[in-house]
C-alpha cells in the first residue's frame, strides 16, 4: 500500500476557512472531499491516524452495486429494486427506508464516478450463497487508495493527518459551523461555512461502547481501523444527534488465530478473514464437533460460534477443497493462507487433529459421520445442503493432505450509528436534521437494520460518502436579512 505523503498539500496552521470539513480518510471520508471538492467547494479532509485508510485499508475489497455494466457483460439482470429488496430482506425489515433509498439514489452514479477515477472492479465471485451476486471486487486497498490520491491532486482539498476531529461547533442558529480540532496536542478552531461530514467510522476499538451497545462481542478479535473509537458518534450525541441498529451489532465468523495455539491477539498481526466453508470445509468446536450448517452466512455462524467452548472453531478441509482457492482478494485464497501459516497441515485426519490440539478420535469420528451424510446427500444433524457436489458447498472430506484453519470471530464493523435524512443530514432524537451536519460510511445507522448485506460496508461507505459530500457541498448557508 502506497501512502501518498510528500506532494500532499497539507494545510499550513493559518488555514482555518472552507466550506466543507469531512472528518476521517477513509473511504467514506475520501469520496466525500473529492466529490464535494469537484462540486467546486474548498475542503480540508482530516485524519485523526498516523495514516489514511481506516478500516476501508483492511477490507476484502467487495462493493455492492446493481445494475453495473460488469454485471451486463456476466448476463446477470439487476437493478435498483431489485437492491432494495434484498438489503431490506438482509435487515430483516428493520432497515429505515429512507437510508436505504439513500443508497440507492447514490450507487450507480457512484460506481461510474469510481471507475472513472481509476478504481478497478471485477466481478467478484461471491461466497454468500443463494444470492444474486452484486458484489464487485477490488484489490485490498485500492479503492481507498485511488480516491486518497485523487483528493491529494484536487487544488481544492487540504488533508490533515494527526489531526482529531474533538468537538462540533453550532451557532446560535443551531447550524452546525465548524469543528475544534487537536494536532499535537494544541486545539484549534475549523470553520465550515457548508457543513462538517462525519466520516469516522464506528467503535470497533473502543471497548467502552462495545460494552454498553455489544457486550456480547466484546471478547472479539478488533479488526477494523486503529483509530475508530466511535469519535463522529460521541461527536453528534453530543448535539442530540439520534441513533439507529445499535442493537444489531454483529460479528464475523472466519477471523484467523495467526499464533494459534497462542490465541492472544498479536500485535502487528492483522487478523483476516477466509471462508473455506464456503468451499466444502467442516466447522468443529474444541470437541472436534460440528455445531451448524457451515453454509449458513458468517454472520448467523458467528453468533453461533461465540457460544462455542473458548469462542474457537476449526475449518477442517482436504486436499479437494484446496484445489478451489482463489486467488487474493478472495477470502478463499487457501493457498496464501497456507504459506503465510494461517492453516495447519497433516497428512492424515489423526495427525492434523493433534497438531491442532483436537481428539483424534472425536475428529475421525465427525468426519467420519460427515462423510456418511454426503453420500446419503443428507445432512440430518445440521441441515447442510450436501449431494456431494463442489456447486453444494459439500462433499466427502477424504482425500489429503488435510487442513486446519482455526478461527473465531472478528468484530469487522459496527453497522449501526447516527441517523439520517434521504439526503444524508444527520437528524436529531425529534427527526429534525442538524443543519450543517452529514454523515457517511459506517458512522451512519438505520441501513443495515437487523442484518448486513455483505458488501454493502465498503458499499456504504462509497456511496454515502459520494451522497453526503454532494450535498455538503451544495448546502447554502441561510441568509440573514
Ligand atoms: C477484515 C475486514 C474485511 C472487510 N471486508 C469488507 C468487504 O469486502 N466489503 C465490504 O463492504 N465491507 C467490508 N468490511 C467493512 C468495511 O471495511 C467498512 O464498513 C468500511 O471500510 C467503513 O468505511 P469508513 O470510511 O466509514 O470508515 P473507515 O475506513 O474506518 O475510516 C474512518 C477514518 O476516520 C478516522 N477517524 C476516526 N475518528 C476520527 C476523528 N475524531 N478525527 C479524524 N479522523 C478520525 C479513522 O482513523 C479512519 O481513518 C470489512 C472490514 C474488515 C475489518
């Protein structure tokens, strides 16, 4: 990952005026200055990190957007009704309305800005089964990385690092005109003559919110950015900004245990996500017992995990299942995973199970049984679609070498946060928007509803980012006669 630094046009301490400040540089934050900075505002873009990227830098990469040209060459029909009904059915129907139809007024016209400025999609192969695939892939990185450096080139876009977004400032008219930053531990005063878009990502890395909001995950591995300790949440509460989902907190199933046996979190070590389930692998517990149907989405399997002895699992796989990595930024690279010793290796079921800490026994037993389940094309214990087939996400698991990947659940995201508007203003605890006031990107709550549509974190942070530094951008302030 390249850090654009020295051409960045850093904003000298004497420039206190613009029309737009967007706090965090991420993706939401990145497509908001650039495009409020296109719409012709001057813009200074903030960054409380020691680098831009957020979580958007760790992501797998997969965005969702229907109706793309991509998916007309692949012969998949698909529009924007068709997007709403699947991101309401994913929110079990609690997602707000409004929120969604943001996304949808903003997601197609955001996949061609993107493309335009230089971000490669592909069709990514997606690992969700029984959906239409709508998700469309990018290197690890790279989106974030082509809008940063497109805000950097833009003469109207200055960009703060190290410096943290503390406190919103509102006039007496309650608009929201600037924002008190700190810097090296000196504060100063930003104004925004058009508004602050609060692009800061959710509360990943701060336990006390995961606490109060998602206790039951607290004992998660982190794995989003560094710095989200919920800064753009406390920031609007604090203006009597509402909030949306904050019940619906979720974590991942499939995070790695780099040091495994050592599950302690390693630092420098990034934890990632890899879905050999999605491929044929079976899922045991410590006992070496299965516990779901491993086709199930990694959000339903990591609730079901975290009840588990230790909160630890085990894809257990074969040789069959390793023949069908993808390459990177698949999350079923198995083979990358296994030269960079995320998997374990054995030759027989017996030897894998004791490199890993496992009764032999009770694994060949499992495997066993699985394998018996496979050939009668049933799987009375969990229900797991097998006729033996790759295109079923199962078959027999017999052929080594074998494979281990131990895992637990990694708390990627927080989906919920401040409500807004169809055009992304935040609204306050009576539904009246905070003038001055937009979010983007993961702060944002009340789209995802009680469920996540994979792809739609990076999806959402794209498009609203696109939507919220438009509108930004396009807010004139009141005049007073
Ligand atoms: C391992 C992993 C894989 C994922 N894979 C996918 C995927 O394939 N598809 C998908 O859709 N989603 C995925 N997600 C989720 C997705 O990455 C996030 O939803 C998305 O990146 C959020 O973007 P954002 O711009 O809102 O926040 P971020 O990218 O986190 O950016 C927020 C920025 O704000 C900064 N900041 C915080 N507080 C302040 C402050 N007070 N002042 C100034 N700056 C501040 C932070 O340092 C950060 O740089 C994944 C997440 C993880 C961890």
């Amino acid at each position: 990952m390249t850090v654009p630094g020295p051409g960045s046009p850093d904003a000298g301490p004497d420039e206190t005026t613009f029309d737009v400040v967007v706090v965090g540089a991420g993706l939401a934050g990145n497509a908001a200055a650039l495009t409020a900075a296109e719409a012709g505002a001057t813009v200074c873009l903030l960054e409380k990190g020691e680098a831009y990227g957020g979580t958007s830098v760790k992501a797998g990469g997969g965005l969702v957007f229907a109706g793309t040209d991509l998916q007309d060459e692949a012969g998949v029909r698909d529009d924007a009704e068709g997007l709403r009904t699947a991101i309401m059915d994913a929110g079990r129907g609690r997602s707000d309305p409004d929120t969604v139809e943001a996304y949808l007024d903003h997601q197609l016209d955001t996949y061609r800005w993107m493309s335009e400025r230089g971000v490669a999609f592909d069709y990514f192969p997606d690992l969700v089964p029984r959906r239409l695939n709508r998700l469309h892939g990018t290197a690890p990185g790279h989106a974030t990385e082509v809008l940063h450096r497109c805000s950097l080139a833009h003469p109207g876009v200055r960009y703060r690092v190290r410096t943290r977004g503390k406190r919103l400032v509102r006039g007496a008219d309650g608009v929201v005109g600037g924002i008190v930053v700190e810097s090296d531990g000196t504060e100063a005063v930003l104004t925004a003559r058009r508004g602050v878009v609060l692009a800061s990502g959710g509360f990943v890395r701060s336990d006390d919110l995961v606490a109060t909001f998602a206790p039951e995950w607290l004992l998660t591995t982190r794995m989003g950015g560094t710095a989200n300790t919920g800064d753009g949440l406390r920031m609007a509460w604090a203006l009597g900004a509402a909030v949306a989902d904050m019940a619906y907190v979720e974590a991942s199933f499939g995070a790695s245990i780099p040091n495994f046996p050592d599950v302690a979190d390693t630092p420098g070590v990034e934890p990632t996500l890899l879905y050999p389930n999605s491929q044929g692998a079976v899922v045991v517990n410590r006992e070496a017992r299965r516990f779901a149907d491993e086709t199930l989405p990694y959000k339903e399997l990591s609730a079901i995990c975290v009840q588990q002895p230790d909160g630890i699992a085990f894809m257990v796989f074969d040789a069959a299942v390793m023949d069908r990595s993808l390459p990177t930024p698949s999350p079923a690279d198995f083979s990358t995973a296994l030269a960079d010793g995320r998997l374990v290796e054995a030759d027989t079921l017996e030897g894998l199970a004791e490199k890993v800490g496992l009764s032999p026994d009770a694994l060949v037993s499992t495997i066993r049984r699985y394998n018996g389940h496979v050939d009668a094309g049933n799987d009375p214990d969990f229900g797991r679609p097998v006729d033996g087939s790759p295109a079923s996400g199962g078959g027999r698991i017999d052929t080594g070498p074998f494979y281990a990947y131990p895992c637990r659940c990694g708390l990627t995201t927080t989906y919920c946060g401040l409500r807004v508007d169809r055009s992304l203003r935040v609204v306050d605890v009576f539904g009246e928007p905070i003038e001055g006031l937009f979010a983007a990107g993961e702060v944002v709550g009340g789209f995802h509803g009680a469920g996540y549509y994979s792809g739609t974190g990076l999806g959402k942070a794209a498009v609203f980012g696109r939507g919220a530094g438009l509108a930004a951008a396009e807010r004139r302030p009141r005049t007073t006669s």
